[in-house]
C-alpha cells in the first residue's frame, strides 16, 4: 500500500513563496514519475508540476516559472517550490505517485493566498 504524505502549505500573502513536500512509502521511489495537483472550491483538480524518474519536469502554463518541483530519491520525497504566489493559486494541493495506470493520492494541504 503506497502513502505520500504532504505537508508545507499555509497562509501566505500575495507575492510570498511557500515549500510543499511529499513523503512516499516503498521502497521503489525512483523509478516513478511523481505529480502535484490542485484543487479550488467548485473547480477541477489540475496538474500542477510533474517531475519524471530522469528529473524532467512538466508544469502548468500558470505556474511556469514561478513553482519549481524536485526530488529527493533517497528521501523518498518530492518538493514543490512556489514563489510568486497570487491569489488564484489557493486550493488543496494534492501529490500524486504514477505507477503505470494506477495513481496514488495524498490527502491534500491547504495553501492560501491571501491579496
């Protein structure tokens, strides 16, 4: 049974950065593509940030250059640096582990930006 853990998110005002983790269970981290997503009040949950077993990483067109993910393989965890913060990024942030067609969720950390 796979667990990923988020922690980080918070109040932050606009133009504010924030660091989000993710902590997976299991032994085999590396070789799978991690994800975050995020999910607003009556909005579909979307990709954010994807990083890849090679360190290619895929972001959404309204966080480029902004939030950054990375990935610690010998700590079982993966990151995601958001800078620049505006209010428009407030949701539940979600990690995701890809395992071929199956996708393991976290439970989600609030993050909040306040103008």
């Amino acid at each position: 049974q796979v667990q990923l853990v988020e922690s980080g998110g918070g109040l932050v005002q606009a133009g504010g950065s924030l660091r989000l983790s993710c902590a997976a269970s299991g032994s085999i981290f590396s070789i799978y593509t991690m994800g975050w997503y995020r999910q607003a009040p009556v909005k579909q949950r979307e990709l954010v940030a994807s990083i890849t077993s090679t360190l290619m990483t895929n972001y959404a067109d309204s966080v480029k250059g902004r939030f950054t993910a990375s990935r610690t393989n010998a700590k079982n965890t993966v990151y995601l640096q958001m800078n620049s913060l505006k209010p428009e990024d407030t949701a539940v942030y979600y990690c995701s582990q890809h395992r071929g067609p199956r996708v393991y969720w976290g439970q989600g950390t609030q993050v909040t930006v306040s103008s």
